[in-house]
C-alpha cells in the first residue's frame, strides 16, 4: 500500500471516529438551544455577509487596535474641537452609534453597520442642574443591627456579642455595608490594600439607590442589580463597533432627548420598563429597569453618571465543590465574575466575585452572622428552609449527550449566602441551597485563576 | 497579505447557508460535550464557522456523508483551543496500549477507528490537524504550543504506530 492511499484511509478513519464517538449528540432530536443574544447577533451578520464577518473576525488584535486608534485620531482632528468650541457643554462622541426604529423595536447599532441609519442628534436639550450634591454612602448613614449568635467558638470571637469592641476602621481602611434580603444588615471592615489589577479598563455604575445590590454579571458583559423588591436593573457598556442592541416595544413616539453628563441620551418608558441609553468617546451604555418596579428618570440618569472605569481584578476560581458538581455557566468581566454550578442533585449554585467599587452584592437567606473565611471576616446568611423541589422553579437544558436535564432552581426561603471580602479589596459570594459548612469549605477553597 | 474571498459567490453562499442550517445545533451539542458550558458551546461554534468559511473551497467538495465527520473534528479543534485556556498543559503521551480487536472480522478502516478512538486525545488532536484539517506542521505548532520539530517528530511516529499495528494484525500490506 503506498503512502498516499494509506494517508486516505487514515483520514477516512478519523473522521469515523469522530462520528462515533459523539454519535448520541449528532443523533440527537433536533432541539434549538437557548442562543444568547450576543451569539444570535453575531450569527445574523455572519449569515448576511460571510465573507465579511470572517475578514473582520480573522483580523489580528493589533490591527482592530490600531484601525480603532486611527479612527480616533482623524475624528477628534476634524470634528471634535470644532464641536467643542461651538458648543462647549455638549460633547460630540467620537463613535456614534446609530439608532433606527423598526416600527415595532428600536435598534442601536455600532458605526461598523452596514445599514445606513439616522445618527444621534449632537444637540442636546439645556442640561439640567445636578443635584446640589451626590448622595454618598457612608459607613454611618444606617444604623448598624447586631448579629445573632454565633454557631461555634470560632466566630464567637469575631461578635459583638460575646463581649469584644469590633475595632474602628483604621485610617486606610472601608467599611462595607451588607445588606440580606430582609433588610438586616452587617458592617465588616475590609482592608482597602493596593490590588494587583489588571490593565483592561471596567465600566460600572459605581452609585446605585438604597437597596440595590450587584446580582450577576452576565455572558455579554452585562451586569445584573437587583432590590429588596425584586426588581431588575441590568448595565451593558460596548466598546465594539460591531455591537448592536434591539429592543422590542420601544418606539420613536415613547422616546424622550435627555442628557448624561453634558451628552445628549436616550429615554424610554415603556411596559411599566425605563431604559436610558448613552455613549462616550469609548463606549456606548445602556441601562434598563424593570420587573416589579423600574427605577425612574432621575435615578437612571444618576446611575448612569456614575459609570466610572473600574480597576481589574484577577480571575477567580472555585476548587471545591461538593460531589457531583459541575459549572455549567461563567462570566468574568474586567471587575468581577460569576460561576454558576449545578450539584450532584443538579441544583444550582452561583459563585460571584466583584471589586468592592463595583457594589454590594447581592444576598439571600435571614439574618446575618459573622463566620470566618480563612484569614477574612465572612458574613453567613441562613435559608429559613431546607431545599425541596416542590417550592422553587426548573428549567430544563439540553446536557452532554444531547439528553435533556431537569435542573432546580430554589427559591428564595431556601438559599443561603456567604460574603466575604479579601484582603486585596475583592468581595466574594456563593449562593445556593446549602448549610454553613459547606459554604464555608467551598469559600476556603477560592483561589486566582494561574 | 490578500485576504481570498472565502465564498465566491451566491450559490456558495447558498450552500453554506444549507450546511449551517444542517449542523449548528450539532456542533453546539458536541461543544458542550466537551466544555459543559454554553457560554464556551457558543465560542466554539462561532469559531467552527470561521474555520467553514476559510476552508469552504474544499468543504463543499466533500461528500455530504463525509461532511458531518468533518464538521465533527472542526469543532473538537475549536472546543480543545478553549478548553486549554482553562486547564493546565498535561504532559504529553508519547505511548499509548492499543486496544485488542473488538472483532477477528474487522475490516482495515474499522480497525483503525477502534485504534484511534483509543488513542490519547492529545495525539488524537495533532494527526486530525494534519490528516482531517491538513494543517501545515507549522500550523499546527502555533496551535498547539509545539515547536515545528517537535510536530513532525510526534506525526511521523503516531502514524508509524498505527502502520505497525495493523502490519502486526495482518491488516497493512506492503
């Protein structure tokens, strides 16, 4: 046999094997998975012009850098400074982005798109005075609820309880403030030490209102806050020109000229939902409110001129879990991230990490107590119930070998949480149907991603 | 560099349009297969279209039956890239046992898909990228971390490996 018809059969060989070896997902009913919107965005673009998605997806980095630069460097150059000196309070966005109503959906498109559409106007209404100040948070603007009783000897040293002064914050030091969902509340020092941060920059609301807490972030970088109430705020910043969002109810006739920070922005209500969307030299925002109560035009414009560029922090990960789990979900974003697990009972659980400007983050479970995570104060939240998959919701995935799973959400009563912020200035949470200790093992086994 | 036009006109793009319609929700079941995560699923089959439409030349000359396997190995490569960047590099096998014949009747090719289904992925992976994907050596280097050398030295001997097996069950015939 020569070389060249042996080479042949071995590729024929390999390719059966292939085929055999994932024939039960090929096999499979032909289920249509639940695509992300990023993903089903990239896939119009791909399925309307291949050759050109795969010329701008084949592009090095350096050259999409130094195409984006040079973008910056003539715009600025030709527009910018007449603009500014024209209209001092109004600054014109280098990129802008494109907005185009459909009649059913309004469509915010990167200026990579292909359609040609109308531009955002560069005149804005007269800016409105701020607020004589910004509310700040401070470790004493809500009074300070005494923990409960400690489960073990351990953390009866860290209590007020037990008779010890918890000691004032040293000069350099923050206190965070936690909240759980029942409105009790905890003040634990962190240690405010210089973070090995990465370079990549982070944009995040760094003002929210009273109650709102810092849930999940997201695939497509968004975040997702949440309240007391249950109600829903989520962020998204797009440095991309390739990026667009649709929004399906808003219409031209719902949409009302406002401004953030000098620049003229976008308003909607709409469904009971408000929804603001803005942009800057870099990037284009959005927030929407919604789900049991939205936040209102004063609150998102005040959110959103809080955005601020964030320091990184490192990646992290979880190298415990008890048996059977296994992480079916993972976003990390410059300023934090989130994991989401299922156990052996295929129950989820959700390990969340965020840099502490980034805000508080979100707790589940009854009243508050201080435990130890390794060398860190921790604060523990108990479920008032055991896990029972009456109560709760499921969903059902499509799982490895293209068999559907039933996997189980708990609800609320059922889900405890423990928080604890490192000394490098990073709050960690994980969340899920569990008692303490497990909680707690998990935590210790928390490292940096090498 | 001159950037080819991939698909170079409309009944190419027509049959790409057919061949995305037939596999994606394959391909995304096979990613997560491998990477257990929807989120890496959905990188890995954008990254398998890239891979299509760079290739689409030789991909529309396969036959429809053989395409699916092809298809197959594209999104391993894809879903293996991933998950690289989220484990350590193990080392490298530079043996493995071979299975015994499932059967005293089997043909050549159906013993060496039993050989190869046994084999090391990490073996696995750089003799698709050569034979399946025909990727240069130094193609395969830069996606595997290896030096060129190293490659060639790695594909010679996976593939005199399974010359000498089926010569020993009597399959190879000079």
């Amino acid at each position: 046999m020569n070389e060249a018809l042996f080479d042949a059969k071995l590729k024929q060989a390999f390719l059966q094997a292939a085929e055999a070896e994932f024939a039960a997902p090929l096999a499979a009913p032909a289920a249509e998975p639940a695509w992300s919107l990023p993903y089903r965005r990239r896939r119009e673009k791909m399925l309307e012009d291949p050759n050109r998605w795969y010329h701008k997806q084949a592009r090095p980095v350096w050259k999409k850098m130094l195409q984006q630069a040079a973008c910056l460097l003539l715009a600025a150059s030709v527009t910018f400074g007449a603009l500014l000196a024209a209209s001092p309070t109004v600054r014109a966005a280098v990129r802008s982005w494109l907005r185009e109503f459909t009649g059913t959906a309004v469509v915010y498109r990167g200026e990579d798109a292909p359609k040609p559409v109308a531009t955002l106007p560069e005149e804005a209404p007269a800016p409105k005075p701020h607020p004589a100040e910004e509310k700040t948070e401070t470790p004493d603007a809500r009074p300070t609820e005494q923990p409960d009783a400690p489960q073990s000897s351990a953390e009866a040293a860290q209590t007020a309880e037990a008779g010890q002064t918890i000691a004032e914050p040293a000069a350099d030091e923050t206190t965070v403030r936690v909240f759980s969902g029942e409105n009790d509340s905890l003040d634990i020092p962190v240690t405010n030490s210089a973070a090995q941060v990465a370079a990549a920059p982070a944009w995040l609301p760094t003002w929210l209102p009273d109650g709102w807490k810092l849930k999940q972030f997201s695939h497509n970088a968004r975040c997702v806050y949440t309240d007391q109430y249950g109600g829903t705020l989520e962020f998204t910043c797009s440095q991309s020109a390739q990026d667009s969002l649709i929004i399906a109810g808003l219409t031209e006739d719902k949409l009302q000229r406002v401004t953030v920070n000098g620049v003229g922005a976008d308003y909607y209500e709409s469904d009971g939902c408000t929804y603001l969307f803005w942009e800057d030299m870099d990037s284009f925002f959005s927030l929407q409110s919604g789900s049991y109560g939205s936040l209102d035009q004063a609150n998102l414009i005040k959110i959103a001129q809080s955005v601020k560029e964030l320091d990184a922090v490192p990646a992290y990960t979880l190298n415990w879990t008890p048996t059977g789990s296994r992480m079916v979900n993972r976003c990390e974003v410059p300023a934090g991230g989130m994991k989401e697990f299922v156990d052996g009972d295929n129950w989820y659980f959700w390990f969340t990490y965020a840099a502490d400007s980034a805000g508080e983050l979100y707790a589940q479970g009854s009243t508050p107590t201080r435990v130890t995570v390794g060398d860190c104060e921790g604060v523990y939240w108990a479920a008032p119930k055991k896990r029972d998959a009456t109560y709760g919701g499921a969903v059902t995935v499509i799982c490895d070998d293209g068999s559907e799973e039933t996997r189980h959400l708990a609800s609320g009563g059922q889900v405890s949480t423990l928080i604890w912020t490192n000394k490098a200035g990073v709050t960690f949470s994980i969340r899920g149907a569990f008692d303490k200790e497990t909680l707690i093992s998990m935590a210790g086994s928390v490292a940096a991603a090498t | 560099m001159l950037l080819l036009t991939m698909l170079e006109n409309e009944e190419d793009k027509r049959k790409f349009l057919i061949v995305h319609r037939a596999y994606e929700n394959k391909l995304y079941r096979i990613a997560m297969c491998i990477l257990h995560s929807h989120a890496l699923a959905e990188d890995a089959v954008q990254q398998s279209w890239l891979q299509v439409i760079q290739h689409f030349e030789k991909i529309q000359q396969l036959p429809w039956d053989t395409l699916e396997g092809y298809l197959v190995v594209i999104v391993k490569n894809a879903s293996r890239t991933l998950l690289k960047k989220e484990k350590h590099a193990d080392p490298f096998p530079e043996n493995w046992d071979v299975p015994a014949p499932q059967s005293a009747e089997t043909d050549e090719t159906k013993r060496l898909v039993e050989i190869i289904r046994a084999m090391p992925e990490k073996y696995r992976e750089i003799l698709e990228l050569r034979f399946v994907l025909e990727y240069s050596q130094q193609e395969i280097a830069q996606r595997t971390g290896m030096n060129p050398s190293t490659v060639s030295t790695r594909i010679s001997r996976g593939r005199q490996l399974l010359i000498q097996t089926l010569r020993a069950e009597g399959y190879y015939n000079e």
